[in-house]
C-alpha cells in the first residue's frame, strides 16, 4: 500500500509513517479522541524514501498532541496521510546560470517539500483532522519591503534539460535531452517533483533570476506502478510560463510528464484551485517579468 492511501485504522493504536526522514504518527483512541505526531527536520536534511502506515510502539510522549474528537458514528472511518503544498509560495532560482536565446525553452526540476494531512473519509464526506508540517524551510521575503512584498519559500531549481528550439532539435548547453530528468529515478526523488517549463518568445536573450511561484494552483499527483507505490514518488502539475516581453506572458498547465507506458499514469491526490492562471506567479507581473527578462 502506498504510504498517501486510505485504511482503516484499529482502535488504540498507533501507525507511524517516516517520510525521507521525518516521522508522523497517528492513534485513534475511544470515543473518536485521536492523537499525533510529527517529528520534523529540515527541508536539506531530507534522505531515503517513504514507509508506512506501519503499527509501532507510542512515539516520545512529551511530543504527543491531541488532535481532534470525532463521534464515532461510522465504524469503518478510514484515514490518510495526505500529501499537499503549503499555501505560501516558493521562490524559485536556477541554481546554475541559465541563458535563453529567442525562441528557446529550459526545463528547471524543482523539488517542493509537501504538508502532510491529516484526513478522515466516511461515507462519501471527508474531513481533515490535523495539518502536519514535516520540513523546515528557509523563508525569504521578495518584493521591495516587507509592506509590498511576499514571504516566500526559497529553493533552487536545477537546470533539467538543455535548450530547445520551435522544432525540439537540441540547442547548446543544458545537461540532457529535453523534458528528461537529470539524474536520479523517481523513487529517489524527495518530495513532490515539479518541472517548470520557461518559454523566451522575445527577441532578446533571457536570464531567469527568482521567479516567485504560487503552488496552491497546482494539484498533486501519486505515481503507482501496478498496485506498488514507488517509494511515495510525488508530481505536481507542470507550469508552462511563455515570456513574450514586458507586461506580456501566459501562464498554463500541462500533465505531469512522468514518462512510462499507461500503467503509470499518476493518480490525482489533491486538486489545485486553478482559479487564476496569471496568478500563478506572485500579484507582481509587471516587476517579475522585468526581472527575468533583464528590463530596468
């Protein structure tokens, strides 16, 4: 069973999960009274792969919470250790120098660490109990001050494909084809794997600085081959940005390109809201453009 699936728990005990380092652990008492959890470490520090839900002995009791009371009134409750992404945004870098010429597009590989959920199905209704953060993160502000700025997530984004042209031949530089990973196999990959596709439809050659990324657009996908789970190997959407220059460009979403035959379609585990494609990047379209294009 994949560690983000629902199950139905027994009573009194605890079921502990280890998410590439980070512990949660969860036990439904009497009465619907249940407890957690969550040993966090930092988002840098994150190894290994996912287990779980696996019955253990009761975590460090000092570190216990009680989380919430539910009635019991459906017997067969089951639970689930949703994965999501938190509500503030990330401020994306490349962490090497990337140079696109007219015409050209780059692929960055991001990494996001997700919250993890809490979450009660009955019936055909579901609730979250508990919002667990397992990762620390370093947080940044962008925008001038803090008064018109935003507190954002700060991570780097390696550079995971060369540059393509309008007829997907091969440019220069890069480290691999286009649209493939850079290392490392899906199961290896901590945390939810997003590409970010940067299109220059200018006339001038782009440098990509910081680009402020709002991920509650996003949704998140599990990938399973078969009825494995492939060590918890999580996707998001794939934010597709076209730079046409100054105020102009167009933010879409393609399916996450997780490669593979039919059996290893993703299965979708939290819907992104969608609700505004421009507003993908961070309420300051005008400033971030200019900023990745180079424009004073």
């Amino acid at each position: 069973m994949c560690w983000w699936e629902s199950f139905v728990p027994r009573e009194g005990v605890w079921y502990r999960w280890n998410l590439w380092g980070a512990e949660i652990a969860v036990r439904r008492g009497p009465g619907g009274r249940w407890q957690g959890f969550c040993r966090s470490l930092s988002w840098n520090d994150c190894r290994g792969a996912c287990s779980g839900p696996l019955e253990g002995e009761a975590p460090d009791g000092a570190a216990i919470t009680a989380l919430w009371e539910v009635p019991p009134e459906n017997t067969e409750q089951r639970i689930a250790l949703t994965p999501c992404l938190p509500a503030k945004p990330f401020l994306v870098f490349p962490a090497d120098t990337l140079r696109l010429s007219p015409g050209t597009e780059a692929i960055l590989e991001l990494e996001m660490p997700p919250i993890a959920r809490l979450t009660l199905h009955s019936g055909g209704s579901s609730e979250v109990l508990f919002t667990f953060t397992p990762f620390t993160v370093k947080e940044t502000w962008y925008g001038e001050d803090t008064m018109t700025g935003i507190l954002c997530y700060v991570l780097p984004a390696a550079n995971g494909a060369r540059q393509v042209g309008g007829d997907r031949q091969a440019g220069a530089g890069g480290t691999g084809p286009a649209g493939t990973a850079v290392g490392g196999t899906a199961e290896s990959v901590p945390g939810v794997r997003c590409r970010l596709l940067l299109r220059n439809r200018t006339r001038t050659i782009l440098e990509p600085g910081k680009m402020p990324l709002h991920v509650e657009e996003l949704s998140v996908y599990g990938q399973k081959n078969g009825g494995d789970c492939l060590s918890g190997a999580l996707y998001s959407d794939m934010p597709v940005i076209d730079v046409y220059g100054g105020e102009d460009f167009r933010v879409s979403f393609r399916w996450p390109e997780t490669g593979g035959d039919h059996a290893n379609i993703p299965s979708l585990i939290v819907q992104g809201s969608k609700s505004g494609m421009g507003g993908l990047l961070v309420h300051h379209g005008a400033r971030i453009i200019k900023s990745i294009a180079g424009l004073p």
